[in-house]
C-alpha cells in the first residue's frame, strides 16, 4: 500500500513540472512575439518619418521654385505646415497631421562671413540663403519621438 501512494506522488510533481515548463516557455514565447511587434512597429514610423522628412524638404524647394519670395517673406520666429491643396503645395501655419505625424518646417535667417563670403554664426545677413528645418513628429509608446532634417536655400533666380 506504500508504494502506490509514493508513485501517485510522485506522478504529480511530475505533472507539476511539466505543466511549469509549459507555461513558462508559453510566456517566453508571448514576450518575444510582443516585442518584436513593437520594434517593427517603430521600424515602420522611422521609415515613415523619414519619407515625410523627405517631401518636406522638396514641398520647401517647389515653394522656392514657384517664386523666392514665398520663401522669403516667410518669419523666422514661426512654424509653418507644408499643406497641399488646390493642386498646389503652400506652407500654412495651421496645424495639419499626415496620418500620426506632425511635419513642420522653420525658416531662420543666414549669415556670411564677411572675410570668406562662407555661411557663419555673425556677418552679414544673406537675404538669398536661408536656413530650413523640418520636424517630423510622433507618439510611441506615450514618448513624442522627433526626426529632423536641416538644410540650406538659395535664391537660384536671381
């Protein structure tokens, strides 16, 4: 009669264990798969971002190229919003969103030294140059995550 009840027992740790096992390898498997969605999802908004960085840069160079003083007339101290409409790209200081993106584009002002004619920090103001930065924005994860772009403009018309 001993023996059997020590075999029953014993057949249920055994259980116990393998069932542990299962589990955990169940939930392992859960945190990876879980994982792995969220780094693919942030692959996908990185690649996005980054084709909307794109055409903000080329929205501001259509702008430039439909006359210098769109671009100039623009302040330095505002965020602008590349919006198409009317079959036209305009940049707009309303708010507009492309799906779960905020794009913006400031404008600042460019200095050339007067020594080199080379872009500096001091100097005199360049009405022809302008510096452009285009934001594109995000929330992942409740983190607001920012991709930006920085470039030079020139007046090619004049």
């Amino acid at each position: 009669m001993r023996k059997k009840l020590k075999s029953g027992g014993f057949l249920t740790v055994e259980v116990i264990v393998a069932v542990s096992i299962i589990v955990v390898s169940v939930l392992a498997a859960m945190s990876v798969t879980q994982k792995s969605i969220s780094v693919s999802r942030q692959s996908l908004h990185v690649s996005q971002a980054s084709f909307l960085l794109e055409e903000g840069a080329e929205v501001v160079r259509i702008v430039r190229d439909n006359s210098w003083s769109n671009i100039s007339a623009l302040n330095t101290n505002t965020t602008y919003y590349p919006t198409f409409s009317g079959g036209a790209w305009t940049l707009s200081t309303t708010p507009s969103m492309v799906g779960a993106f905020t794009r913006t584009v400031n404008i600042a002002n460019v200095n050339r030294s007067v020594a080199t004619d080379d872009i500096a920090e001091t100097g005199n103001d360049d009405a022809g140059t302008k510096l452009i930065t285009v934001t594109v924005s995000w929330t992942e994860g409740g983190t607001v995550i920012n991709k930006t772009m920085s470039f030079h403009i020139m007046n090619i018309f004049s």
